[in-house]
C-alpha cells in the first residue's frame, strides 16, 4: 500500500494475483479497479499527478466497485 501526497488520492494498493488496484479518495471511499495491468500500475504510482493519472488513464476505462466509505456525521 502506498499512502500518497495527493489532493484527491488518498491510498493505492494493487492485487497483483487478479490484477485489481485499489484505490482509497480523500473523501474516504475505497474502489476496486479490475483488470488493470501491471504496466499501467507502475506508471500510476510513478505519477507526478494521481488525480490526472487516475481521470487519464483508469477512470471508466476499468469495471470497479465500491469496497469500502468512511463514515461521516
């Protein structure tokens, strides 16, 4: 898991066994991205920018679900 100094991207985290990157916002949901490559991963955390990366390049490019909201008041 990488905990990142982004805006928009809190944590990202990939499951390299059913190729699934994780990706955990500001505003505390986590999704699961599925079938994301190992390549497009790499190039992911080695962003200068996750926000524009991940809009770029995974945003409704790759099925995802919701695994997890923080809860709020």
């Amino acid at each position: 898991m990488v905990a990142t100094a982004s805006s928009a991207v809190l944590r990202i985290w990939y499951e390299a066994n059913d190729a699934t990157l994780f990706v955990t916002f500001v505003g505390g949901k986590t999704y699961a991205y599925e079938g994301v490559p190992v390549p497009l991963c790499r190039a992911f955390l080695a962003a200068e920018s996750y926000g524009r990366f991940f809009n770029a390049h995974i945003r409704d490019r790759y099925p995802y679900r919701l695994v997890k909201s923080r809860r709020t008041k």
